[in-house]
C-alpha cells in the first residue's frame, strides 16, 4: 500500500516537471524570435560576440545591417 502511494507522488512530480519544461522551452523558442535583418536582430547581433556569429549570420548581418 505504501508503495502505491509512493508511486503516485512520483508521478506527480514527474507531471509538474514535465509542465515546468515545456513552459520554459516554450519561452526559450518565443524569446528567439526576431526576424533576421529587423532592427532588434541587427542590435543582438551587435551586442553578441563577433566569434559567436555563424557565417550565415555574418551574411545576413552584411547585407541587412551594413549596406
């Protein structure tokens, strides 16, 4: 019987954690969402450290943020 109880906790646990996941990827993906060449794009890529950029981002940042 204690086992039973045991394993319900667990599994609520596990529940809440799953939730708390989802809602902090869920964040993450919303928090990235600029539009490449828009002018907060431009400022991140400003502030973001020049070895850090991919070489896609390095041409994106050329002909949207330079030119």
């Amino acid at each position: 019987m204690e086992s039973i109880i045991v394993m319900e906790q667990c599994n609520k646990r596990m529940f809440i954690m799953k939730k708390i996941a989802l809602v902090l990827f869920l964040a993450s993906q919303l928090m990235a969402c600029t539009e490449v060449g828009s002018e907060a794009w431009c400022t991140d890529m400003k502030e973001k450290p020049k070895g850090d950029w991919t070489a896609n981002e390095a041409g994106d940042f050329a002909k949207h943020c330079v030119f």
